[in-house]
C-alpha cells in the first residue's frame, strides 16, 4: 500500500466517526484529537476502525503514541511492511 493509499484509508476512517471534518485542512503535526474534537470513546471507535480496515493490531499501550495524524501514519506503516524472512 503506497504512503497516499494508506493516508486515504486512514482519514476515511477519521471521516466515518467525525464525518463533518475537511480531511484537507487537517495538519499533520498537531493533535488530531484536538483538531478534530474527537473525546475518548470517538478516539476508541477510530483506532478500532482502523484495526478492522487495516487487520493491523494496535495494543492498548500504543495508544498514547497516536497523537498526530504523522504519528498514526508512520505507526501503521511499520506495521503493514512485510516482514523480512530469516
């Protein structure tokens, strides 16, 4: 999935919990939760979107490192490389 596809994919989930937001003015460095005004069971229903649309695991102890949309990009993106055999 390239950078562009994932990033889609992630803001469509944001949009289907929040759908009044413009996906184009959000910024990539500042909290999403405080863009957005998301509270914490919307935060819950995001992230668990994103598990079912992407079949990628995020541990409860990962979540205080998905602040901004960078964050939350770059976490699933190491998460969806495959894997090096060895």
């Amino acid at each position: 999935m390239t950078p562009a596809e994932l990033r889609s994919r992630v803001l469509a989930t944001l949009q289907s919990i929040a759908p009044e937001i413009e996906p184009a003015e959000l910024r990539d460095e500042i909290p999403l939760r405080q863009q957005v005004d998301l509270d914490s069971m919307d935060w819950l229903h995001f992230l668990t979107g994103l598990h079912e649309d992407l079949q990628v695991d995020i541990p409860e102890a990962d979540y205080g490192r998905l602040v901004t949309l960078t964050d939350v990009l770059t976490y699933l993106r190491a998460r969806l490389e495959p894997k090096s055999g060895g």
